[in-house]
C-alpha cells in the first residue's frame, strides 16, 4: 500500500482536512487535522478514519495505521503555533 492512497482514503472520509502520512508497505501513521472533529470524541474520531481501512486490516493489506486526529485549535494549543503540516 502506499503512503498516496492512505492519504486519498482519509481525504475522502474527512474532506478539506490537512493531512500527513508516515510510514510504508503496510504500517502507516496518520495526522488529520480539520474543525469535521469538533465536538467529537478522540475515539469517535479515529474511528472515523479507520471506518476507511477496515477491509484492508482484515485481508492483512494494512497491519496498522495509527490514528492522530485534532482540530485546528488543538493542533495550535499543541504546536504553539509553530508547527505546520508539509502537504
């Protein structure tokens, strides 16, 4: 699998979202960050995500894909600002 439709997949289930992805084969790990989460649990939110991947973690095509999911006001808080995504 590669990292691009990793990141297609999120955008389609999150859109307008930032997106990085890291990893490769079939290990990835996934930061989104888009206001869609407000109001939303931190697991309702990867729950979310991974409600894209679940086919692909039951045939073994994905081993894992871990989940970081913010809005835009958390991902500051967490970054004082400083940090952006390379889209």
């Amino acid at each position: 699998m590669e990292s691009q439709f990793v990141e297609q997949k999120v955008a389609e289930l999150v859109p307008e979202a930032e997106i990085e992805v890291e990893g490769a084969d079939c290990d990835f790990s996934v930061t989104v960050i888009s206001e869609h989460f407000q109001g939303m649990t931190k697991v309702k939110r990867q729950q979310l995500v991974l409600s894209g991947f679940s086919d692909y973690l039951a045939t073994g095509e994905l081993h894992a894909l871990t989940v970081k999911a913010f809005t835009m006001d958390e991902w500051n808080n967490k970054t004082n600002g400083l940090v952006q995504l390379s889209l």
